[in-house]
C-alpha cells in the first residue's frame, strides 16, 4: 500500500489531534444525544454551532417525515472552498428491508467553490426534497453562485433522487457521470438534460487549482459508480464505498472506536460481496494524494482515514484469495434484480466464497464469459425479455459455462422478465446444474423474501465448498487437541427469532453468562447462519432452554436442512414471547428474551453479547440437558 506509507506522514499530526478530539468525544455525543431528544418533543430553530473541531454548521428545522420519523439537515465546511450538505435520517431503522440500522444514517452531497466553476457531488434522498433543496439554493445565493455541474457518483435513488428537481432550478448545469450513469438519468428524468459522459482519468477544471478527476469504480456497490478527486484538496469523493450507517451531528471520524462495528457492518452488507472490485478499485487510486474520504453515508472520513481505507483493502483481499468463486448476473436498473441480487451475493459471502457482480445491461460479453469461466457457480437473476444488451449477455453465459456448474436462477419482479424456466432449460441444455428449482416472486419483495434469497445463496456456497470445509476443519487441529477440546460440556439450546415476517431458528450449544449488571450473555454464531441476519445489534431473540428429558425431539427437529425460506416452525408449538414477540417454545423448560448489544467476530463465528431482558421458568422440576461431544474441530 504505496499509498497508505505516503500518508502516513501527513497522517501524523492529524491523528494526535483527533485523539485529543477524541477525548473530548463522550462529551461531544452527550450533547449531540440530547439535541437528539430534545427534538421528539419540539423540532429545535436552525442554529448555527460548531463541531468539536471548532468547524462551524448550521443546523435546519426538524421536520418530521412519514409522521414518526425526524429528518433535517447540517451545512459546514469540509475544505478548501467546499461544504457538505449532510441530510439526516435520524430514526430510520431499516435499509432496503433486510438491511436494519441501529443509528438511522445520512446522505451527505457536497459543493465545490472553483474560481470559475461550481459543482455538486451528489444530492439526496427524495424525502428531503423540500429540506435538501433550501440548503442548496441557501449556500449559492450566500456565494452569489449558479449551478455549473453536477457530478453523479452513482444513480441508486438515495442520492440521485433529487437530481431532477436540482436540473429544474439549475437547467444549465452539465451532468458529469459514467456512460451508463448518463444512460440511467436519461431514464430517470424523461426529458433533456446537458451531460458529459466521463471515462476513468477524464478532469474537469472548476478553476483556482481545483482540477477533478475521475475513477470508474463499478459495482460499489451500483454497476455506475465512480469516484471523483479534487487535486486542490485531496478530498476524494466516494460515494457508497467507506460510509457507514451512522446519523450524529458530528460530522467527522473522530471517535473511530465508536464508528468501527458500523463501518464493518456497512461494508459486511454492501461491500463484501463486491470484494473483487473494491479491491479493483483501491489499485486504481493508490497514487492519488487523498487526505479525506468525502462518502454518501454517515461521518466522513477525516482523522483515521490510513486505517479504515487499509481495513477495506485486508476484508477484501482476504476474501478474494479463494479459490472458489461465483458470478452474479444481475439487471441494473430492472425490478429489484439490484437488490435481491445483491442479498444472494451477502449470503454466498457469509460462507466463505468470494462473489463477482456484473450487470447483464452494461458489462462487456467477453468481461461476462471471463468471470463465468473463472466462476465455480452462477447467480442469474432474469434480465427483461425485451433488452437486446441482455440477449447477448445471455448468449455470452451460455457459450462459456462450463459442464456441471452449479447455478441459482431467480426472478427479478420487474413485470417484463426472461421467463425462468426457459434460462433454466437454457443452461441445462448447457450442462449446468440447478441447485434447487428457480426463485420465483409473486409479490413484493418483503423480508421473508430476502431472507429466502440470501439462505439461497449461502446453500450454494456450502454446496460449492462443503468438502474442502471439512478437510479444513479436520486438519485445524491434532487429533489429540480435539478430543481434549471436546471435554468442553454445554447446555443445549434453541435460539429463535423474528423480525416483522421472518423467522428462523438454530440449535445452539456454544452459550454462557457473561455479566451480572446487566445480566447478559454470550452466544456463538456460525458466519453462515440463517438466523444470523437476524441477531445483530439491537436485534431481539429468545434463548429456549431443553430439558434433559425431552430435548431429542426438539433438537432433531432443528437439526435437519431447511430448504431456503422453509418455515422452521411447522409442526412445532409455540407461542409468541411477552416483550420481543420472539418464539418461545411449548416444550422449552425455560426462556430468556434478549436483545444484541455487541458482537466480537472470530474466523467463523459471531460471538454475540446480549442482555437479558426478560424470561420465565416453564418447567422447575427440569434440568438443562448437556451436550457433548467426541471431537472439537465440527460440530
């Protein structure tokens, strides 16, 4: 990391400054806390404060939306002749369904002051139409500017929503973005606009030393993303890459301890399954001189921008070393093919295997027939039937798939849809293997929905690995450790939990009190876990104790394979839980509802902190049954 060395230099000043911030950062979230509650009950003025780094911001009303949830926005300097206009959501608790946030999030757009020019990075949410909008024309009018360009980053609607209502004030202003970017918005907009469609190291000049240039970055995680750097500042816009689910009146990452676990959530979530192209993606910036990450979501990236740059470049490059390997086939743009496609690639991660995304719309046949050559298993999602671009990338999968791949198939729900049956035939003819019949949605994508596509997806990564895994496991150890390990008794359990439509289950036997104030526990959870995407932090669960006389039942019950999206609960008893509306089951001799509060990751495993929050004894005559085992390296 060329790059990383070079900073650090530069780096060092700033990080015994930001530890100093840092130490005053408690005092800071206090008060950003209470500005925070102080809104439920009475949206506060526009104020004019300044953060701990004595930066000045302006603050809007808060205004609700939707009735329930708070949404405003902060205006401040970030550099040299450039703000950022930062829209906050501060209550919104779930991303694209499956995805939950525990700190709501931000869209943050940017403005850049060049002697001639003015440009705007991205825009916002179409929610903060009215908020969003006001800041803008607020801070031109101040600079007695106009509208010269505007850079798109990415067309995903968070932050080109708004991009026609800023073309409707400003029509002169030219559209900077990638040729499918340009392509998108011509979609999005249905009527005329300036644009410049932009290839990697293509500038514009803004005038007064602030040359922009640009870094195709595809797939992070939109098929259009790009970066742009302003060689004045050497803030480089990111858009969805290094951001995080976080809404704080702080603006910077000043407390990076308190930032961590979101940062790798976010990146887990939306990152992850792209490793191939964040990886791409670092290579391609290495020499350019970046002192900060101007990204789309949460705090931008100030004060420990060497480290957290450096941690997307290690996640990826470790997953990305494998061996095995799966394409994902996806239509931009169409239905929610982006969406569902990008849950299937979370769940093949979850277990292990690197995933490669590329748009059936825009990607190059041969770009197609080389992942699909290198790629253990396939991940198509049904393209429009009626798109030329997608006829011919189908034609490039079907020439270069090789015999026995295994593949997933799934609907896109975009009303115009390849049918699956025919794509199935299609590849079978082909000599591919179909792991299971083809996904089909007859509804709205809801959570159950993505639950069923990313359990999809991590079965087809535990089909494409499962020898290799057990070899692994069994070569971790001697044979002699393992069998002295497995002299570790447990208890025997059932996790269950839910979430609006979603449920699932998991028999659990790694599990210990871990505190007494507040009570709490840990449990160990297997990366690949269904139930895992229903455990992270503030997520509620209940801990279903087997007795010693009558868990065989239960637990064989549990134990076998649920097909994706099999209901884990048919022909089982069981009642809702008071307080988390979790399962509680009839035959439990006793429960514990418990809520996350963290989460230590370990090479295969989440171990998860939680706190005790209620619980019963059903049984007290009973005792808890104990599991052990003959060896320690599987289960």
């Amino acid at each position: 990391m060329q790059l990383l060395n070079r900073q650090a230099g530069r780096q060092t000043a700033r990080n015994a400054a930001a530890s100093k911030r840092a130490a005053r950062a408690p005092a800071r979230a206090s008060r950003s806390a209470a500005v925070h509650v102080r809104a439920v009950a009475a949206p506060v003025a526009p104020t004019t404060t300044t953060t701990g780094d004595d930066m000045p911001y302006r603050m809007s009303d808060v205004v609700m939306w939707s009735e329930s949830k708070r949404i405003q926005t902060q205006v401040l300097p970030v550099a040299e002749d450039t703000i950022t206009i930062r829209s906050l959501d501060w209550d919104r608790d779930r991303f694209d369904i499956e995805f939950g946030l525990e700190n709501g999030t931000t869209y943050n757009a940017y403005l850049i002051y060049g002697a001639d020019k003015t440009a705007l990075v991205d825009a916002s949410h179409e929610k903060f139409h009215n908020l969003f909008l006001e800041a803008l024309q607020k801070e031109l009018q101040a600079a007695g500017r106009s509208l010269d360009y505007v850079f798109v980053s990415h067309t995903e609607p968070d932050h080109s929503g708004l991009i026609p209502a800023v073309l409707d004030l400003y029509p002169e202003a030219t559209v900077c973005g990638s040729k499918v970017c340009i392509s998108f918005l011509q979609n999005l907009t249905h009527r005329p606009f300036k644009s410049q469609a932009v290839k990697g190291g293509d500038k514009v000049d803004l005038g007064g030393g602030h040359v922009v240039e640009f870094v195709m970055a595809p797939n992070l995680h939109w098929p259009d993303t790009m970066f742009s750097f302003d060689h004045a500042t050497g803030v480089m816009f990111t858009c969805d890459a290094f951001g995080m689910h976080y809404c704080s009146e702080q603006p910077f990452d000043a407390d990076v301890k308190v930032l961590m676990p979101h940062y790798r959530f976010y990146y887990d979530c939306l990152m992850k399954p792209n490793a191939k192209s964040v990886t791409t993606a670092l290579r391609k910036v290495k020499d350019l001189p970046y002192t900060m990450i101007a990204n789309g979501h949460g705090p931008i990236l100030r004060y420990n921008v060497s480290e957290l740059v450096g941690d997307y470049g290690r996640w990826s490059a470790a997953l990305t070393k494998g061996a095995t390997s799966v394409a994902v086939l996806y239509a931009s743009d169409y239905g929610f093919s982006d969406r569902l496609s990008q849950t299937l690639a979370k769940g093949i991660t979850k277990a292990g295997v690197a995933t490669e995304m590329l748009d059936l719309l825009s990607a190059d046949p041969q770009e197609i027939v080389a992942a699909v050559g290198r790629s253990s298993g396939i991940v198509l999602m049904s393209p429009p039937r009626d798109n030329a671009d997608a006829r011919t990338s189908l034609a490039a999968v079907s020439s270069a798939i090789k015999a026995k791949t295994k593949v997933v198939i799934a609907e896109s729900y975009g009303g115009r849809d390849e049918p699956v049956d025919v794509l199935a035939a299609q590849l079978q003819d082909v000599g591919a293997e179909l792991l299971a019949p083809p996904l089909r949605l007859k509804d709205l994508p809801a959570q159950a929905t993505y639950q069923l596509f990313e359990e999809e997806g991590t079965d087809l990564a535990q089909a494409l690995t499962a020898k290799e895994s057990i070899a692994r496991k069994k070569a971790a150890m001697s044979g002699e450790v393992a069998k002295a390990l497995a002299r570790l008794s447990s208890g025997l359990y059932v996790v269950t939990a839910q979430h609006n439509n979603a449920r699932s289950a998991m028999i659990a036997s790694w599990v210990s009190q871990a505190s007494f104030e507040p009570l709490g526990l840990t449990i160990a959870v297997a990366k690949d876990r269904a139930i895992e995407s229903l455990m992270q932090v503030g997520d509620s669960f209940v801990l279903n104790c087997l007795g010693e006389d009558n868990y065989a039942p239960v637990m064989k019950h549990f134990l076998q394979r649920f097909a994706p999206g099999a209901d884990r609960f048919e022909g089982v008893d069981w009642s809702p839980a008071p307080t988390t509306n979790c399962p509680v089951l009839s035959d439990a001799i006793a429960y514990m509802e418990c809520r996350v509060a963290s989460r230590l990751e370990t090479p295969d495993h989440w171990v998860t902190y939680c706190e005790v929050i209620n619980g019963s004894v059903t049984n007290t005559g009973a005792r808890t049954a104990v599991h052990r085992r003959k060896v320690a390296n599987y289960y």
